[in-house]
C-alpha cells in the first residue's frame, strides 16, 4: 500500500500558511517552508506592534498636551494634577485634541483647572 504523503488537512494547513504570506517578496510568498517562518515573524511583529502602538500614541497625546500647556504658562505634570483635583475627566487624547484644533476650549479648561 503506498504512503499518503499529507491529504486534506496538510493542504489545508499549508494554503492557510501561503495566504497570509500574499504580498511577500520573491519565494516567501509561494514555497511553503520559506513561508511558514517568515508568516510566524510577521504575526509576531504585528501582535508586539498592537501594543507598542497604543503605547506611542499616548506619548505623542502627552508630548502635544505638554506643549501646548507650556503656551498656557503651566506644565503638563501641573495641569493633569489640577485636572484630577477638579474631577475633570477629559482624557489625554482628548487633550491632545483641543490642544491642536481647538486651542481656545483648551485654554478655557486649562482656565477651569487652574483656578
């Protein structure tokens, strides 16, 4: 009796390898074992890259607060505090918002914080 060299369930594995490797450069998209490595690097770089993201952007929000805090003659460890102690509860993101769209609402909350 011959040997069944991988029916269904291999071809099934394999080609859902080879689809998340579309758009790879040269065999890495179409040779399953160059495939198979670089497809578990890519998810790995996008599960580590989720969270980094989330990270970065809040220093962006703090970065663009802070700026805009120092053009309101506070800093921006002075302004949350004051925010937190008037149970203002605008996040950073909104902050960060208002600091670059909407400068005179952030001037007005700065305002309501500080006094």
């Amino acid at each position: 009796m011959p040997r069944a060299k991988g029916g269904f369930k291999t071809r099934r594995r394999r080609n859902k390898i080879l689809a998340l490797a579309k758009g790879f450069r040269g065999r890495g998209k179409n040779v399953y074992n160059i495939a198979r490595p670089l497809t578990e690097r890519a998810l790995y770089y996008a599960y580590r890259d989720r969270r980094a993201k989330k990270r970065d952007m809040r220093k962006l929000w703090i970065v663009r607060i802070s700026a805009a805090a120092k053009l309101c003659d506070t800093s921006y460890s002075k302004l949350i505090s004051a925010l937190k102690k008037n149970n203002i509860g605008l996040n950073r993101k909104t902050l960060s918002e208002m600091a670059i769209s909407h400068f005179s609402a952030f001037q007005d909350v700065v305002k309501q914080a500080t006094s």
